[in-house]
C-alpha cells in the first residue's frame, strides 16, 4: 500500500548544530570529504483507504513542520521503498 512520505528539514539560514556535530566528527572516521550535514526529520503516514497527499500537507503544515524555521516536502512511495529506506 502506498504511503505519504513527509521529509522535514531546516531551513537553509537556519543554524544547523546537529549537522554541525556530526560533520565535525566525520573526519575522526577517517572521512574528509563531506562539505556539510544537515539533519532532519521523516515522517511516513498511512492512510486508511487511498493517500491523501493534500491532506498530507495539511498535517505537514500545521503540526509536523514550524513553517518559521523547516521546509517540508510531501511524496508518495510503495511500501517496499520505505522498507529499503529502514535498511
């Protein structure tokens, strides 16, 4: 059954010190090339019935996301890409 995949991130201008904390500590694994990391949020709703993408964004925007700092994005995936997603 398809889901709603909602991906929530900061905002670009906003200060990021998870990604932060974690680029920093990339190179102590051995890992130089990375310019950057920014950390977000997904978050996957089933629907009962056909996926509501409209609905979705009405979910997204008034409780997953605070439109003053974080962009969200709304798609649709199969259940078997979400699985692969968890691997």
């Amino acid at each position: 059954m398809p889901r709603v995949v909602v991906d929530v991130m900061l905002k670009p201008e906003i200060l990021d010190p998870q990604g932060q904390a974690v680029a920093n500590a990339l190179p102590r694994l051995g890992v130089s090339d990375v310019a950057s990391v920014r950390i977000g949020r997904r978050i996957e709703i089933e629907f009962q019935g056909e996926p509501d993408l409209d609905r979705a964004r009405e979910i997204a925007d008034k409780l997953l996301a605070n439109p003053v700092i974080e962009d969200f994005t709304v798609r649709l995936v199969e259940a078997d890409e979400t699985a692969d997603a968890r691997s």
